[in-house]
C-alpha cells in the first residue's frame, strides 16, 4: 500500500543539452554525459602554446595515437567528479582499516623477516614509482585530445599520490611511526641495484613525450608490476606465513583492476577507430614491441631480488606469465608485438 | 620468525606526516637531465633557487581529500536531487535572473574546466613537488567545480532558455570570447606565469569581483542550488587563494630578478581580468531583479579597500607596486556596467539571454548608487530615448557588428580617461597592419606581446571574414546555435511567458 502524494508536475521543454541530444539523441543524459563530454573547446583557439607554436592548446597532435571522435572512448565506470572521490574515499577508508588492524595487533611486527625485507626494500620503493607515475598521468591529462580521456587520465594522476601513500603509511607504520622506513626505501631506490631498470624505466617514461606512448610505457610495466606484486605474491604470502602482506596487498590489486577497465577500454577505442584504428593498432604494436621488453627487464631485476629473498616466491618466473598475458591481451584487439622484441626480452 | 620488539609508536607531527605522503615522493632522476624531465620552467626567465622553499599552503592528505570531498558532494547532489524534484526554480526571484546564470553558464563554467587542466600541466611540470601537489589538487578541484556547476544548472536547462547550447557558444557567440581569450591567452603562456594569471590574479586578486559575485546574486534572487554550490565550492576556493598567494611569494623571494617579470604579470593580468569583470559588472547592476551590491560598491569593497589597501602595502615589501592601470579601473568604476549593458542591451538580438530597459524602481536604484553617473550620462541619454522608442512600439536593437578591442575582446565603449562622453580609442601597428585597442590597458599589453595578440580570434572580423555560418544575422544565430527565445528582450520573452503561466499570472507585455 502507498498513499497518494501529489507533486506539481511542469513538463520540461528539453531533455538535456544540445550536444547530447545531438549524439545520443532525444533523452535525458546522465551526469557522467553532462558533466563530460565536449568540455574541452576544439575550435577556435585564440593564441599558439609560447611552449608549443606549432601545436593548437587542445590538438590531437600531442599524440601519434588519434580518435577520429575523442567522445567514442568514454569511461565504462561512468566516472566523474562526485562518484569518483566517493569511490576512493571507500577505498582508503577500508585500507585505513586494514592497517589499523594489522598496527593494532603489532602484525607488521611478526612478518616473517624475508617479507620484511622485501616489503621495505622492494615494494615501499615504488611509492617512487607510483610518483612518477602521477607524472605521466598529469601529463596526459593536459594533453589527451578530449574530455573523457582527459579526465580518466586526471584521476589516474591522484590514484598514484593515493597509492604512493598507501605504500608511505605502510612506511611509516613499518617505522614504528618514524620515516625511518621511508628513508631506507628511498635510498633503495636511487641506488638498490634491484631497482635502478624500474627507476631508469619510468624516468625515460617520463620524457617520452608523447602522451600516448608514455601512458602506455607506465600501463605496459603497471600490468607486469601489479600482476606479479599485488597478485602473484598476494597467494605466495597467504601460503608462506605473511598474511598481513596479502591483506595489504588486496587494496592496490582492486586499484589496478579499476584502473584497467579504462586503459583497457581506450585500447579498444584506439585499434577499433574506423579511420585510425589501423594506424593506432600497428603504433600500439611499435610501441608496445619498444617497451615491454624494457619493462619486462625492469621488472624482472625486481623481481629477482624477490625470489632471493624468497626462494618459492616464483615471482620471476610469474613476470613471464604477466608478460605473456599482456601480449595475449594484446594480440586479441590485433596489436601484433613482434617476435623478434620478445626474444631480445628474453 | 623475528618479531621485532615494537618501538613505542612515535607520531610524527602533522607537517612531517604530510611532507613525508606528498613531496617526500620526489626524487632527483639521474637517467634523463633535469633539463629533460622540466622542459618548460626555463624559458619565462623565473629563477628558482630552491623548490623546497614552496610553503604548503594546505596539508591534506590524499585520503583526507577524497573524505571531504565526498561527503561535500553528497550534500550538494541531496538540494539538487531535492530542488529538481520539487519545481525549485518556481520560487526564483524572476526568471529574467537566470541571465545571470546563462552567462555564468557559458562563460565561466568552461574556464573551471580550462583550469583543471593546466593545473594538471603544472602538476607535471614544476620542479618541485611542493607546487606540483599544490597542483594537482587544484586541478581535481577545479574539474569538480566544472562539472558541479553544470549539474547545479542542468535542471534550469531543462525549463528556460539560453543555457541548452553552452559550450558551442562559449567557443563561438561574440562576447563569449572574452572570458574564452582570457584564458587562452593564460594557457598559451608559461607554467609561471599561469600560477600568476589564474592561480593569483584570478584566484586570488579579482576573485570577489569575477566569481563570487555570481554566488551572491543566486542567494539574493532564490536560486538555492547555485548558493549552495557557492558554499560548497567555498573550502575548495579558499585553498586556491592561499595557493595563489603563495605563488606569488614564492616567485619573489626565491631571485631578486623574478620581481619586474612578476611585475608586469600583476600589471598585465589585473587589466585583462578587470576587463573580463566588466561582464560581471553589468551582471550586477542589470541582471539581478533583487540586487545584490553595486559595482562601485563590490569594487571599492573587494579591490580598493582589500587589495590596494590590504594585499599591495605586504607586496611592497618585495618591490611589487600596485598593477599600473589601476588608476584608470577606479577612474571607471561609476562607469562600467553602464557601458556594458547598453551593449547588452543593443546586442542581445544575438546573444543567449535577454535584456530590457531596467524598470523605474531599478533605475532609481541605480541613480541612488551612482549619484554623479548614472542620470546624466546613461538615463537621459540612453534610456530615455530607447523608453520613447518602446512607447512607441518598438524596440531598439543595433544591428550592425560593433568594433572589438584586439586584446580583451569588448566592443569599443569605453570611455576616454575623465571623459565619458568620448570613447576611447588607440591603436598599434605591428607587421604593416592596424590594430584597435579599447584602452591604455590593453594598449600596453599589445604592445608587450603584439605577435600573440595578432593571433587573436576575433569574432566581429570572423564574420566579416564569412566563418561564421554566412552574411546575414540568421546565418550567425544558426551556426551559433541559438533557438527561438534565447535572445532579444525580456519583456514577452519565452521564459517571461512560460514563466507567467507556470505561476498562473498574465504574461508581461512588451513593457
């Protein structure tokens, strides 16, 4: 039963704005469409860039990797402003918890002390990694042709800082509530010999240039990175007694999975452009066949570090697989990465 | 298994704990130069000796941000959801009020936008990490503030004119070009002299006087959402003053030399945003059935009595002066709106709101608040006449195209320094060519950067050029994307009849 309760009704002369009705139609739009597409200006420029006369402010030349309509990549999580910082306020917020549990039972304390050692010399160094790649992301978000691309590319640049603070407040928690932790991570990453492929790695990533390439460079070593450090050795742990890096780990590993969705979706959107998808596929392919490798032998110098900490950990033997598994992906939107750039990896 | 004996938690203090999430991430990269990875804070000529001097004008944490935040945006969707759903807009002060809101719209939505992401480029590009997270936040800030006030206004859309075509016309209608060129000409500069335009001049020197006073009129006239997106945008706003102040301290004290460039940025970007606040001028004294302030008043307030008097004796202190021209600002202030909106008014055929006469009781409000100006200089003259001629059945529209400024953009109707009878005119030759300036002011910033300003997309020379759809008044509108009822005049307007009949009251005639 539901009682009655009578509204003014006013019928409304239009639905949405103009340029939603144009290309979605006659309905109402969603906040995600409201808030988004065309934002970015695409005509009629006043001034040349002082810091880039040949190039428009907005110009699809920033990048090789071109859509013929930058609104046929949208977000598949329908991201904008207020969901998004509702979404990580939760994810923080339920990392907060994980850590306040694993501090409250002085679980950090009792690793096992090969996990430790990994922990502080191999993972809290990429809070390094995760800056840099703000970097790039920012950077892309300046430059990515297009609204929905650009805002992806803007949160992604916050994700990082976020993530980078995941790892400090294990950081600090591992300190005994100093930076003594953060210290010797840091120093292990301007100097660790594990760690200087990945430094060298995302520094060249970050002078690269071109958004496009330097987005994919971070997402070809993410895909590595993450698979094998928030996954892999997620079920090592679990296994081998060091419970409280699992539970630390599932908070980056659900990050990643996020963060995928839309890479992985702006791939599609590149190799499946009616008009540039060839040309997208085959500089997809060019640049995935340049860095992978590089990013496979980053990688693989972490991660060999990790198994002589832990000699079942497997976690080289796993940067293969993710590897494998980023070609596999790869090879399913057409993106050939040639052969001859594996072996070289090998 | 070692179980390392717990050392007693020590808690770092608030500004250790946030250094240690944010600038601590920065390191010196080693495998590309320095001159590789910050290819674009050289050439302005700024020197900084030491990032790390970068005060933190906030200390949030990432996940403190995004705490806040959220719990701000769930508030402000609740009125909007609450708004929407119970016909709000019925109980504002006049639908003639959202004018106000359809230049907001249109002209500064897509500026909050512009920001997000060259804040964003600022976040890649600064050497230190203590202004590139500054940045970082601002520009997640100012997406957020984009898209709110598109939401905020979104259900306006959906009941009244002028609103549906925004972004089109921020980047094609005639006036939208000067607060689009504004900030295109802050993008095309550097990274430094960005932080001064926007995060300073913008944010900080003229924010009372560009994007404050549109908040104020909402809670005046009973628009309820944007009031409450004023307030919620508030915090937000806050540490973008503090950011911009910080700025320009920062620039000053870091290289004695960094003074004169710092110098004419203040100098240059105060007249191009004071110019831009001409629009907000007229907002204020025209546009709002139940007025907020006075220009004068919002002028004399915000930037004589808090700016000259306030912020420039503490600048004095680094050798900065109060920006040159600004004797001719205060000079105008009795002036301004009138000028810009008799141009609103003569215009608005084509533009996406409506204008009118303003009503007797108006007018006697504003011979009140500009006692020396406003009789004799704007009623008599201007008013009286247009009043005879819609006694007369008719209603005055120019219908020629008016001749822009090269720099701001405005129509020339400015008047001469002491003289308001006569308009200003100069002008610049550059390359052989002949170039129209409304003002000292621009003048001088022409002739600072003549090859940037000659670039400039001039809309009035883009007609006459034929982009812009075709010859003829109806060939412009259409390609401006203008509908039946976003232009013209108030009175037996659309939204005036739409809007009597929603309330179950006679529509106005043609007054």
């Amino acid at each position: 039963m539901q009682y009655e309760l009578r509204t003014q009704v006013i019928e409304p002369i239009r639905k949405t704005f103009t340029h939603l009705v144009e290309r979605y139609g006659d309905r109402p739009a969603s906040r995600y469409e409201e808030g988004t597409i065309g934002l970015q200006a695409t005509e009629h420029f006043h001034y040349r860039p002082l810091w880039a006369p040949d190039k428009e402010l907005y110009d699809p030349a920033y990048s090789r990797f071109v859509l013929t309509d930058p609104y046929s990549f949208t977000d598949p999580r329908q991201l904008y402003y207020a969901p998004y910082v509702t979404a990580r306020s939760q994810l923080h917020e339920s990392f907060g918890k994980t850590l306040d549990y694993l501090e409250s039972h002085n679980l950090l304390a009792r690793l096992p002390e090969a996990w430790r050692q990994l922990l502080t010399g191999l993972v809290l160094p990429l809070r390094h990694y995760e800056s840099g790649g703000q970097m790039i992301s920012s950077n892309a978000c300046r430059f990515a042709y297009g609204t929905t691309i650009a805002q992806c590319a803007g949160y992604a640049a916050f994700d990082r800082v976020g993530n980078a603070q995941i790892l400090s407040r294990i950081g600090l928690a591992l300190g005994g509530g100093t930076t003594d932790a953060l210290a010797e991570a840091k120093a292990a990453w301007m100097d660790a010999p594990a760690l200087q492929g990945l430094r060298r790695y995302v520094e060249q990533a970050m002078v690269a240039g071109d958004w496009g390439v330097e987005m994919v460079a971070l997402d070809l070593a993410d895909s590595l990175l993450y698979a094998v450090l928030y996954r892999h050795l997620d079920e090592v742990a679990l296994l081998g007694g060091a419970g409280s890096y699992s539970l630390l780990a599932q908070h980056l590993a659900g990050w990643f999975a996020d963060q995928r969705r839309w890479v992985d979706a702006l791939y599609k959107a590149w190799t499946a452009d009616p008009q540039t998808g060839a040309a997208n596929a085959e500089h997809l392919a060019a640049v995935a066949a340049e860095w992978l490798p590089k990013a496979q032998a980053a990688v693989t110098q972490l991660t060999a570090a990790i198994d002589e900490l832990v000699p079942d950990a497997g976690a080289v033997g796993a940067v293969a697989a993710a590897a494998d598994s980023v070609t596999a992906s790869l090879a399913a939107l057409g993106v050939t990465v040639s052969a001859q750039s594996k072996e070289e990896s090998a | 298994m070692t179980a390392t004996p717990t050392r007693p938690a020590r808690k770092l203090s608030m500004k250790a704990r946030y250094s240690a999430l944010t600038r601590d991430l920065d390191w010196e990269p080693s495998y590309v130069s320095s001159a590789e990875m910050f290819p674009y804070t050289s050439f302005e000529g700024i020197k900084i000796h030491d990032w790390s001097k970068w005060e933190d004008p906030f200390r949030l944490t990432v996940d403190a941000y995004y705490k806040y935040q959220a719990e701000k945006d769930k508030r402000l969707y609740a009125v909007l959801d609450g708004f929407a759903q119970s016909q709000g807009h019925l109980s504002l002060s006049q639908a003639s009020y959202l004018n106000a809101m359809k230049i907001f719209l249109g002209g500064v939505t897509p500026l909050e936008y512009q920001a997000h992401r060259n804040f964003a480029f600022l976040s890649r590009h600064f050497n230190g990490p203590g202004p590139r997270f500054a940045a970082l936040c601002q520009s997640q800030d100012e997406i957020r503030h984009a898209q709110t006030e598109i939401h905020t206004l979104s259900n306006y859309n959906k009941y009244y004119s002028g609103m549906h075509s925004f972004l089109k016309q921020h980047d094609r209608v005639w006036y939208m070009s000067v607060p689009k060129s504004y900030f295109d000409d802050a993008l095309s500069a550097g990274p430094f002299e960005f932080l001064i335009a926007i995060g300073f001049s913008f944010e900080y020197l003229l924010t009372n006087l560009l994007f404050v006073p549109f908040m104020s009129g909402a809670s005046f006239n009973g628009d309820l959402p944007t009031m409450t997106f004023g307030f919620s945008a508030q915090s937000d706003e806050s540490r973008h003053m503090t950011l911009g102040l910080e700025a320009i301290k920062f620039l000053l004290e870091q290289d004695e030399d960094n003074v004169p460039i710092v110098q004419e940025w203040v100098d240059k970007w105060f007249w191009r945003g004071y110019r831009v606040a001409a629009i907000v001028a007229q907002m204020l004294d025209y546009m709002l059935p139940k007025p907020v302030m006075s220009w004068k008043e919002a002028f004399e307030l915000y930037f004589e009595k808090q700016m000259l008097e306030g912020l420039f004796p503490d600048l004095e202190y680094y050798g900065i002066k109060p920006p040159r021209h600004v004797q001719q600002a205060i000079d105008e202030k009795e002036a301004l709106s009138h000028f810009v909106y008799w141009v609103f008014y003569n215009f608005s055929f084509a533009a996406n709101f409506t204008t009118s006469i303003p009503s007797t009781e108006h007018q006697a409000w504003l011979a009140e608040n500009y006692p020396d100006t406003f009789v004799e200089y704007f009623q008599k003259p201007r008013w009286d006449k247009a009043q005879r001629i819609v006694d007369n059945g008719g209603r005055f529209f120019f219908m020629g195209l008016p001749q822009l400024c090269q720099v701001c953009q405005i129509p020339m109707t400015f008047p001469e320094p002491g003289d308001l009878n006569t308009i200003c005119q100069r002008t610049s030759d550059y390359n052989g060519e002949h170039f129209n300036l409304c003002s000292d002011g621009c003048k001088w910033i022409f002739d600072r950067e003549p090859e940037k300003y000659v670039q400039a997309w001039l809309p009035v020379h883009q007609i006459y050029q034929g982009n812009c759809g075709g010859p003829t008044v109806p060939d412009v509108l259409a390609w401006y994307g203008m509908q039946e009822g976003d232009g013209g005049e108030i009175a037996g307007s659309r939204d005036e009849v739409n809007w009597a009949a929603w309330h179950g009251t006679p529509a106005a005639k043609e007054a």
